[in-house]
C-alpha cells in the first residue's frame, strides 16, 4: 500500500492518456516513464470541482464507479481486459475502500462525450492520507517531561549522588490533517539531563529510576546554587482514524523542563575534642 499516491501503469490501461499536472480539471500528479502518479487527496478534489461547473458547459467529468463495463447507468470503455486490478476492492484494515475515479473527455461542450477511461484504481481511506509532517508534530501540545528529585528537597550534599529520573509516559492525540481524522502518538526516547553546573550533560535513552534502582545520577562536586535541565526528545507516528497500520513522523520533536533551585552543600566533619567529632546531625563523643 502507498501512503499519499497511488500508482497505475499505463502499460495496462492503455485507454488512459496522462494529463498534465497543470491542465485544467487534471489530478494531481506527473507521468514518470510508463507509471502516472495520481494523487488520491487531489482526485477527491477535482472531482467535486468538476461537478461545479454547468453540465453544459464541461469538457471534463469525473465520477466514481465500482466496475468497468456498465455501472450505475455509466457506459464505461468496452475492453476491460487492462482493469483487472480494479474488479476486487483492497483490503482496507476494516475502513471501507474507495471506488475508482473514471474520467470523460470532450473537445467542446457542443461535441460528443468521448468514452470514460479509468483516471484512479480502488484505493484504501489511508492512501489518501496526507504526510504527517515534522511541523505538524511539533504543533501538537506535547506535555513536558515531569522531572523528578532525589532526594526530595532543595539541598543536597556536595560529592553525594544527587539522582533523577521522569515518566515515559506515550502521549496520544486525536487530531485533523487537511480534514482527515487522525491519531498521533508521542513517545520519548531520549533525555537530556543538565544538571546546571557546566558539566558535560547526560545523554540516555534511559528515562531513570528511582532509588534504589536509579540509573542516573550526579555528586555536585562544589557547592553552589544550580537548576537542572531535562530536554526530552520525542519520536512520533500517525494512522487515520480506526485504521490499524502506524506510519512514522520523519524527525523528532522536543520539551524542556527546569527544575527549581537546588543548592549544594558541603557538610565536613571534624574534631570539637579529644573524644568527639562534629557531624551534620549533632556532635558524636565516645562514652
């Protein structure tokens, strides 16, 4: 299955002459070789354009019929034997699948109608989905990583492990690309801790863990004042609605979180006397 076009050989519908891209009334598209690529998104639109105009007064029309031969009071081209591909719809991933597109020509609107050719084969909901582009991901409301502290307070000690850790949570959006109901998923993948310092920052696939288990960790090595840094960084895919297979977003999008003020300090001990030493909970002395 193609994603945003579809592909139809001339070879095999030898009735079809490929329109160039710019004439009036013609898909979207270009011939390449033996192959015209129409796109589906552009046939749904050129379609209603074409019934727009007075039936008087058209050279072109377009409609969409399940069979070659005669459907639905249409008199389609008589030799079918190069539209074999169209006689069985796809298999659409439980989305209804889309009849093809057949065109007419005429020089003038006082000549004849010249017989309808085959302009689209059948084609699934998804191929007319559009590219889910790099811009349109990062216009999505990406929730910024939560950043999380241990321990959990705004001091710490100097050359003790200060640790860090988030949610991977995936995040899930429902969404319209150029009218086509889609879903998005938003997945991070890797993270970036700067812990402030002008160190050199912690780059992991690992979202962290908290202790005991943690993964990612950092002893300031001086006391100071210092804000912490998470850049996530997100990898997404898109499908149409109800549809099953994903298709992947080309690039990645990203979210920063900072963390409030922490400080470090440094707590040394040292002797008060002959038998006691100083420490941060009090003096210890022997008995």
């Amino acid at each position: 299955m193609l994603t945003g076009a579809l592909v139809i050989a001339l070879a095999a519908v030898a009735a079809v002459a490929p329109t160039p891209p710019d004439a009036a009334g013609a898909f979207g598209g270009r011939a390449q070789g033996s192959t015209v690529e129409l796109n589906a998104v552009t046939a749904a639109g050129k379609i209603a354009e074409s019934q727009a105009v007075d039936p008087a007064l058209r050279t072109r029309e377009y409609t969409r019929a399940d069979l070659c031969g005669t459907e639905a009071g249409l008199q389609m081209n008589a030799d079918c034997s190069g539209y074999a591909a169209t006689a069985s719809p796809p298999e659409c991933e439980g989305l209804d699948p889309v009849p093809p597109v057949w065109v007419r020509e005429r020089t003038s609107p006082s000549d004849p109608w010249q017989g309808w050719s085959l302009a689209l084969g059948w084609s699934c909901p998804q191929d007319a989905l559009p590219v889910f582009t790099i811009t349109d991901f990062r216009r999505l409301p990406i929730t910024p990583s939560v950043l999380t502290i241990q321990p959990p307070r705004d001091e710490v000690f100097v050359n003790m492990p200060t640790i860090v850790y988030t949610n991977p949570a995936v995040q899930t959006f429902t969404t319209t690309l150029l009218g086509f109901p889609v879903e998005v998923e938003a997945t991070p993948t890797r993270f970036t801790w700067d812990f402030g310092d002008g160190s050199e920052p912690i780059v992991t696939t690992s979202p962290g863990h908290p202790y005991p288990d943690h993964d990612i960790a950092y002893p300031y090595p001086y006391e100071g004042t210092y804000t912490i840094t998470l850049t996530t960084e997100f990898t997404g895919r898109y499908r149409l609605a109800g549809a099953t297979t994903w298709l992947p977003v080309v690039g990645t999008a990203t979210t920063t979180t900072t963390s409030p003020p922490i400080t470090a300090v440094e707590h040394r001990t040292h002797l008060v006397d002959q038998n006691c030493i100083e420490n941060p909970d009090g003096p210890w002395c022997d008995s």
